[in-house]
C-alpha cells in the first residue's frame, strides 16, 4: 500500500515519542520499570504498521481476524510480532495462528481447545513445508471487570472466578503458553479500581503459575492508571495512530 501521505512518517514519529514520554514518565512516578509497548493499528492500513516497524516498533495489535491476517501477510519481513487483542470466534482460530505470537483475549475453554487444535494443525504444515514448526501461541487469559456484568452487553472476557479454570486448561496444551490476565477498563467506571483488581487476580495467578506474570492492560486513555497497577503490556491505539479514518 502506498496511499500514506509524505508526512504520515513524522506524524506517526511525533505521536510515538509523545506516548513514549508518557509511559516513561508513569514507570518513573510509580518507581518501576517501563512496561513493553503494543502499537494497536486495527482501523489503519499496512503502510502505518510498516512505518512504525521502521520507527522502531516491534508490537503491533489487531481486533479483527480477517484484517490481521492480511496485514501481516502485507508485511512478513517488517520484523513484527502479531498482537491478537479483539473477541476471537473459534472458526478464527485456524488464521490467527498462522501470524499471532501472542493472543490478548482468550476468555473460554471452547476457544482454548480450538487454538490448540489450529496450532497443531499450524505445526504440522509448518515442518511438512520444510520449516521449524510454529512456536508456542502465547495467551492471555481476558477476564470481564464490570462490577456489574450482568447488565448490558460488556467488552469480552471471562469471570475473575473462572480464571483457575481457564490457566489449567491452557497450561494442560504443550502449544499454547500462558502469559498472564488481560482485561479493558469497564466504561463508566474508575480505571483505577478495575486494574487493581486485575492486580490483585495476578498475584492469585502467579502464585499457582510463577510464569503467567503478565498484565495486558491499559489504552490511550488509562494507560498511566495502568502502569501505576502493574501493567507489562500496554495496548495503545489512538494517541499513537490518530483518529481512526473513515470506514473504506
Ligand atoms: C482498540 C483497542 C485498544 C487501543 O485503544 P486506544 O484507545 O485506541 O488506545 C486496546 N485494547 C483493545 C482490546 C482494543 O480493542
């Protein structure tokens, strides 16, 4: 794709130091360390996410099967790792596997059983082509922080009290790797109480898996809440890629 405009270069470049600075300046408020940066670029053509590669970005996210799947087969040489963070239908799950490194929103046993199954599958005609097989899917668990999730429709994931339930399903498959919680600020309610208590499932979950230590948290808007709540993955969009475009 060679639609961007001259300056989409610098543009990208201005916005990516500006959320930098930001995230540099939360890790050193909070006295901690800076959490890994996922660049989200669903909404945006390839020709962003290839400019960012170029910028230094190496995590990008995507919500949508199909459109990540085509980017990152637009760019198999920009060097990025596929960040899979929208609600996954199971029948997607054979497409996911072929790109992601990593899936942000596994919140049911169904999803659980058929991305080990794709992997298998994916393995297999990775090593019959010649090649080194696929590497373990890394996953992690979305779990529904709405103090009241039986109102309204919510953002995807599972119940906190399903959490166990889930990490024992994932860490029984030898091909995908539990990595941690991921969860979105509820709308309407404070960031701050929903990513402590994401914190706090964390420490429920890494002391049964001293590996699963991440945290997916935080967007443009809440992303210093975040990293003040432990945050090792933030998921920003907006503030680095600018006002989705309008729909093609
Ligand atoms: C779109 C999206 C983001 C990024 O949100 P911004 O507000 O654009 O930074 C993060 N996480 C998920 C799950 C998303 O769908």
């Amino acid at each position: 794709m060679s639609t961007a405009l001259p300056n989409r270069a610098a543009d990208l470049e201005a916005r990516l130091t500006s959320v930098r600075r930001r995230i540099s300046d939360a890790a050193a408020a909070a006295g901690r360390g800076e959490p890994n940066l996922i660049v989200v670029t669903k909404y945006f053509p390839a020709s962003d996410a290839a400019l960012l590669a170029g910028l230094g970005v190496r995590d990008v996210g995507e919500n949508k099967a199909q459109e990540a799947e085509s980017k990152a087969a637009e760019l198999p040489e920009a060097g990025l790792n596929w960040h899979f963070i929208g609600q996954l239908q199971t029948n997607k799950a054979k497409s996911v596997v072929k790109y992601a490194r990593a899936v942000h929103s596994v919140d049911r046993p169904g999803l659980i059983a058929a991305l080990a199954k794709a992997m298998a599958a994916e393995d297999a005609r990775r090593r019959e082509a010649g090649g080194s097989g696929r590497e373990p899917l890394e996953c992690y668990l979305q779990l529904d922080l709405r103090a009241q999730p039986e109102e309204a429709a919510g953002r995807g994931g599972a119940k906190p009290e399903d959490m166990l339930g889930l990490a024992a399903a994932v860490e029984q498959e030898p091909a995908l790797r539990l990595k941690g919680l991921m969860a979105v600020a509820p709308l309407g309610e404070d960031p701050a109480v929903a990513f402590s208590r994401l914190q706090e499932l964390s420490h429920e979950l890494t002391s049964r898996y001293p590996a699963a230590s991440g945290i997916s948290a935080g967007m443009s808007q809440d992303l210093e809440t975040a990293v003040a709540h432990g945050a090792t993955h933030l998921r920003i969009g907006s503030d680095i890629l600018g006002p989705r475009p309008v729909l093609r």
